[in-house]
C-alpha cells in the first residue's frame, strides 16, 4: 500500500528532501548551522554535537552505523571519525 500527500513546495517538504541543501563532511572540523538531519555515510563518531531542545545523555564517543539518520534542531557537530550527510533546514 502506498499514499501521495500533495505538499510540494512547503518548508517542511524542502528540508526533508534536500531542497535546501545539505553538506558532506568528511574530516573532523567543526561544523556550524541549521541542520534538520544528519545522514551518517560512513560509520561514524562525533567529538562535539549540538541540537535545540536535546536533553539526556551526550551524542559523543560512540559509533553510529552508516545507513541510520539523526533528526533534530541540530546546530553545530564535529566528527571524531567518519563521514556524514547533514541536510540544512
């Protein structure tokens, strides 16, 4: 079973699906910006990882598969190893 919702063009589409960009990071430098999700490409741990609103333990000094997606409000991350897909919202 399948469904079609016709919300082409709205805001929530556009951050969901790329629409507004996204940025590849391959090496640990820090990055910055309004990210609404992050596409892990490569197994992958981050050093530093912020997001609006997160409460609980910290996103940091683990690895993450490759293939698993991390949504948020996310604002700032840095990779300790890895490589990542952060899609801008």
């Amino acid at each position: 079973m399948s469904y079609s919702v016709d919300i082409a063009g709205t805001a929530a589409t556009k951050d969901r699906t790329g629409n507004l960009g996204a940025e590849v990071t391959t090496n640990t430098s820090a990055v910055t910006g309004s990210f609404s999700h992050i596409q892990v490409l490569e197994d992958a741990t981050f050093s530093a990882f912020t997001a609006t609103g997160d409460t609980g333990q910290a996103m940091t000094g683990f690895a993450i598969p490759a293939g698993m997606i991390i949504g948020g409000n996310i604002t700032a991350y840095t990779l300790a190893s890895g490589k990542v897909r952060a899609y801008k919202a």
